[in-house]
C-alpha cells in the first residue's frame, strides 16, 4: 500500500486506513450499565483473534494506521488490546503503526475530560495517540464549544494532552452541513479532517450550501489541502454509495477494468486528492479489493485514464436521466437544514437521493439515506 505526506502532521500515510467499525465485539459501549461488555472477555473472543488477523494482514502489505473511537462500542479496548499485545510479544514496535482515536465533544470541560480518561485508561497501554479527533463535530452549537478558546474549553484540554505527550495530532470528523464543515476547516486550529467526499455525494453534506457558491464537500476538501491539513475519507464505499453492493447501472457504467470499489478509491486518491481512505474491514478478504486500487493507483496514468473515461460515463449517465441543468445546478442555492427557511427539512439532502436514484438506479442506497434522515 503506498504511503503519502498526510498534512501538516508529516505522518506518511498508507492511502489505505483500516477503520473499526465492523469488526469488534459488540456496539454496546462500556457506559451502558448492566448491558456493557465485559473487557476480559471481549479481549478472548473469537472476534479478537479475528481482529489480530486482520492487523498483522494489514502491517504485511503496508497498512499500518488504525482508526476506532470511543463510541465504536467494544472497537477501541480491542484494538489497543491487539495492537499492544503485538508489541509485548515483539511482533511489532509502536512505531511501526499510527493509532487514531476520537472523543465526542462534551459540553463540559470536565465531562470531556473524563470521557477521555476511560478512553486513555485504555489507550495508555499504547504510550500515545497519533491522532486524536473531536468525534463527529456537526452541529452550529458543538461547533462554537470545540473552536472555543476559552481556557476551561475543550480544545484547549486537547492542546494540553498534547503538551503532556499523549496526543500527537488534533483533528475532527464531522457528519454535518457543508456550511459547518468549512467552518471547522477554516478555522485553521486542526492538522487533519475525517470528512465525507464521495463521486456519488457527500452524505450529509449533499445538497448543502459550501459558503463559495457550491454544494457540498468538495470546496471544504480543497480549502484543507490548501491549509495543509490531512483529509481522510470517511466510508468510501458504504455512505460513499453502497458500493460492495452496487446499483446494475453503476457497475456498467464503471465497465469490466475496474469493480465500484476501486472506482471509489481511485476516485478518492486522483481526483479529489485525499490522503486516505477508510475501509471498515471485518475479515483479512476484505483488502483484496483495496489493495487492486492500491495497485492501480501506483500505475499512474493508466489508472488516471480508466478513473476519467468512467468519470464520463457516470456523468453522461446522470445527465441523460436528470437533464443537463439539473445536474449542473439541481442542488445549488438549497437552503440548508439548519437555515430558518428549511423549517430543519434537508431538502438538499432528499433532492440528493432523488439524483441517486434517477440517474444510477441506486435504490438500496437511497431509501437507507432516506431512512437516516
């Protein structure tokens, strides 16, 4: 797997992340009495050994970075588990892989303190974390609490953890408004963002005002290269259009030389100019597809003219079924979910899964975007 400068953090990244939220235990997190899981046990489980499997897959073809987060249920004790027992038995050292990890953000200071204590109680078996994110930073009022410069804030306890050594890298992750999203971004106050930029639309974002004219993530992703920031991609293949499970007209639009799967990630790689993208892998099968775009990808212009021709079609596709003008400018000047004029409606949003679902035959897809609204 290739590795690329991510930002400002100098950190070379493997354009392939492996992402836990499909492999662990079980979702129920450990704040849940009663119901939650019992860490020993979790940590002897089948799914355990599995996990370990897929990490010592990983390390061999050059995937070595990690991602969970706090509220990934049983995801984080496993990996760090895992990864920590493969130091202890001198398998690997720490710095042969990069630990990512991710804290909702607290109104409280104190609260977001100890909501990264429980994190770090088990995180400190891995002496740091390499990247440390604000968890799904989306709305108006999490937005003003996180850039807060207040000195009981809770950004500046990430910039103490970081002065501790504890934290290496602070960024953020967000399901929101493009509006939002570039807000954070903006701000300049983070080295990396998990952000959602996909061909087929940009989850929550699709529809929504980009503040440049625009809809969408595509200007928020442009504006973070331009600050240097890393841009990780959020689920490419599932929020990203379902793809291991692809619409029959996608498929045939993309054409035999490439499965969706590869599309998306080239897609992700060449086109939008993102780092890495997150696989949320459940088994070592899982890397077959990937590593293919990885591969594709090191062969540069042939990758780059397969990636463009099927570009074309899917756009020619879309602009036969929608009109021209509406693909051009179907989901522009729509009010945000957030705006008084909506009335909290994502019209952009629901306008979204209409071009889904007339132009790519995307059904699946659509009616569980619809269904999340």
């Amino acid at each position: 797997i290739p590795k690329v400068r991510f930002g400002r953090t100098e950190v070379m990244m493997p354009i392939v992340t492996c992402g836990g939220m499909r492999i662990q235990e079980t979702w129920i997190p450990d704040t849940v009495p009663l119901l939650k899981p019992n860490k020993s046990k979790v940590v002897k489980s089948a799914s355990q050994q599995n996990l370990k499997d897929v990490i010592l897959c990983c390390l061999k073809v050059g995937l070595n970075h990690f991602e969970t987060a706090r509220f990934y249920g049983s995801s984080e004790v496993q990996f760090v588990d895992a990864l920590a027992t493969l130091i202890e038995d001198g398998t690997i050292k720490r710095e042969d892989f990069i630990f990512q990890t991710k804290c909702f953000p607290m109104e409280k200071r104190a609260d977001f303190e100890k909501q990264f204590q429980a994190s770090w109680s088990n995180v400190e078996r891995l002496k740091y974390i390499d990247l440390f994110s604000f968890h799904c930073v989306s709305e108006s009022g999490q937005i003003d609490n996180v850039l807060s410069d207040a000195e009981d804030g809770i950004y500046n306890f990430a910039l103490d953890l970081q002065k501790e050594g504890k934290i290496k890298h602070i960024g953020f992750s967000s399901h929101g408004s493009a509006e939002n999203i570039m807000r954070m971004i903006n701000s300049n106050k983070f080295s990396y963002v998990n952000i959602h930029k996909h061909f087929f639309g940009d989850y929550h974002a699709a529809g929504t005002p980009d503040t440049l004219g625009g809809e969408g993530n595509a200007a928020a992703v442009k504006k973070a290269l331009e600050l240097d920031m890393g841009v990780f991609q959020i689920s490419p293949f599932d929020k990203g259009g379902k793809l291991y499970r692809p619409s029959a007209a996608v498929a045939q639009a993309i054409g035999p030389e490439m499965s969706p799967i590869v599309f998306a990630a080239l897609h992700a790689w060449k086109t939008q100019g993102m780092h890495t993208a997150s696989v949320g892998f459940a088994r070592s099968s899982d890397l077959d597809e990937v590593i293919e775009a990885a591969r594709l990808y090191a062969e540069g212009e042939k990758a780059e003219a397969l990636l463009k021709a099927a570009e074309e079609r899917l756009n020619n596709l879309a602009i036969e079924k929608l009109g021209k003008d509406w693909f051009e400018k179907g989901l522009l000047n729509v009010p945000s979910f957030y705006t008084e004029s909506s009335d909290g409606m994502a019209i952009g949003h629901m306008l979204w899964v209409h071009n889904c679902l007339t132009a790519y035959g995307m059904y699946e897809f659509s009616k569980d975007r619809y269904g999340m609204l």
